[in-house]
C-alpha cells in the first residue's frame, strides 16, 4: 500500500526530455510542484529553459541540460552527467518533438527525416540509455508522450502520425520486455493542447476541430501533465503498457 501522506515524487530523479516550453514546462513545473528533483533538456530554447529554471528555483531542484534528443552521444552524455550526481533516474518522461506538417506527395525528404529522428530517434534514443539503469536499481517509471494523432491519423501529418503510432508500438513492446524487472512503460496521447507547438493547427482549424471534441475545449498543457504524474506515482505501479488517451474525447467516434 502506499503512504497516503507521500504521492511517492518526493526527492525521486525524474528525466523530462523537451522541457522548456508548452506541455514540456507544464511536465517540469507539476514534478517541482511534488518536489521531485527535476533534470529537463532543451535543444534551442536556451532562455525558455533558463527562465523556467529561475522561476522554480525556490520550489524545487531543477535544473536544465542541453541535449539534441537525435545524437545519440548527446544523450548518453547527459544521462551519465545525472547518474553521477544522483546515481539513478526514477521517472523518464520522453516528451520532445517537432512537428513538420504538409501534404505527403509535396513533403520534403528533410521533414520526414526529422520528425522520425527527433520523435521516435529521441524515445529510442533515451530509453536505450536509461532503462538498463533502472533495471539495475529495481525498478522506473518510463512515459513517452504520443498523441490522438497516432491512432487517428491526421492530413497533412503523415510523418507525424507515423512517428506517434510508432512511439505506441514501442511503448507496448518495451512494457512486455521490461515488466519483469520492475520498469512500467506508459504513454500518454493529448489531443489538441493549447501550446506554441499547436497553434498553426489551431489557427487554421480550431472553430471545426472544438465541434468535434465532446468536452467543446482544446486542453491547457498542465492537464496532459496531471496524468503524467499519475502514471510517474506507487499509485499507478499495476499500469503499463497503456496508451492514456487525454483529448477531451476527441477520439471516441474516430476521425470524421
């Protein structure tokens, strides 16, 4: 049973990947809320992440890394600089993405090539690094941030479902591989979220997408983070495998 008193994210080494803007500081901001100890990487956004870091610094333990999810040298460097500090990583949350949208037959090679090896490559990339760590300490928590988009599909997001449906699979197959050592792997599927990444999508079909969401809203990205923790908590220790659908309802007629 677990200590009521404890959600169980105190003091334990939470990885976020993607943290200096939109759903990504919402992940960083609820983990310092439950006074975790906080490590998020950024790739660009060098003064999102610094500013988040300031803001937090009276909360929690938080620090910033610079990281390209996409090299794989990169990661492996920033998970030894953590595990040399804190000498385990408790919670993975693989949150980084782009996306690249357009038609397919007009798309360039370039787009596809980077949404593939920044949303798949970054999951692959992080998990291969980090769950051999957990296995050793006894257990993790590994949640990789997908979306509707990956079971729906999306026009003029061929490159972007394919990598989201891809996150899916290999969240399922690593739960089977890694139940038995204590490692759950989860993810989690926003719909549409209020953030800077969504708001050419927003713009251009906001008014028809809202009539299509039951709920009749576009979620803020600390909703998508409340599951997050959720699934990071003892409480959540029975669940893995599982793709936690967060759209408002969005999906429950599939796309029309």
């Amino acid at each position: 049973m677990t200590d009521p008193k404890n959600n169980g994210l105190e003091n334990k080494i939470v990885l976020i990947t993607g943290g200096s803007r939109g759903i990504g500081a919402a992940l960083v901001r609820r983990f310092a809320k439950e006074k975790a100890k906080v490590y998020f990487t950024f790739c660009q956004s060098k003064e999102d992440a610094v500013t988040l870091v300031k803001s937090l610094e009276k909360q929690a333990q938080v620090r910033c890394v610079p990281c390209d999810v996409r090299k794989k040298e990169e990661v492996g460097r920033t998970v030894e600089q953590i595990l040399e500090k804190e000498e385990r990583i408790d919670v993975l949350v693989n949150n980084a993405g782009v996306l690249r949208d357009g038609l397919f037959l007009a798309g360039q090679d370039e787009d596809w090539d980077e949404v593939m090896d920044t949303n798949v490559g970054g999951v692959y990339n992080f998990c291969k690094a980090v769950a051999g760590q957990m296995i050793m300490q006894g257990g993790g928590k590994i949640i990789n941030i997908s979306s509707v988009i990956g079971e729906l599909g999306g026009f003029g997001q061929a490159n972007y479902a394919a990598s989201k449906g891809a996150i899916n699979a290999l969240t399922k197959s690593l739960a089977s591989e890694f139940a038995a050592k204590g490692v759950t792997v989860n993810a989690v599927a926003p719909g549409m979220v209020n953030t800077n990444m969504s708001d050419a999508a927003r713009s251009a079909f906001g008014d028809r997408i809202k009539e299509k969401i039951p709920l009749g809203y576009f979620a803020e990205p600390e909703e998508i983070a409340s599951v997050v923790a959720f699934l990071a908590t003892e409480e959540a220790r029975y669940i893995t495998g599982q793709i936690i659908t967060v759209d408002g309802g969005l999906s429950l007629l599939g796309r029309k």
